[in-house]
C-alpha cells in the first residue's frame, strides 16, 4: 500500500491530469512521482501493468474527448 502526504497526493493528481489530457507537465514532478509511488524495494508483479495502464489512460482520453 502506498501512502502519500496531502501535497504529494495533489501533485500526482495533477501530474495524471496533464498527462491524460496531454497537458503541460514539470518533468520534476514526473521524478517525484516515481520516487514516492516505486521505493527501491518494491519490484513490479506484472511486466504488463504499465502497458495495460497507459491503455486505460487512453480510452479514458477518447472517452472525454468524444463527450458533447
């Protein structure tokens, strides 16, 4: 289980925000992000949870993107 601060949860929040609406993002905020969210202890179950994570971003860009 991951637990942010409150300054670190707004900071991904809004860092996922831009990148789903291919908004301007920091890059520092990119490096932060992956400090908090992949210690150096945690290893990745699933090779493809990042592929099937960036294909849920996707369909929900379209998904707003085709809204009236």
């Amino acid at each position: 289980m991951i637990v942010l601060t409150d300054d670190q949860a707004i900071v991904v929040h809004r860092l996922l925000t831009c990148i789903l609406l291919n908004e301007t993002y920091r890059l520092a905020d990119v490096e932060d992000a992956l400090i908090w969210l992949f210690p150096e202890n945690r290893q990745i179950l699933c090779p493809f949870d990042s592929l099937w994570a960036k294909n849920l971003a996707q369909e929900i860009v379209q998904g707003l993107s085709n809204r009236p």
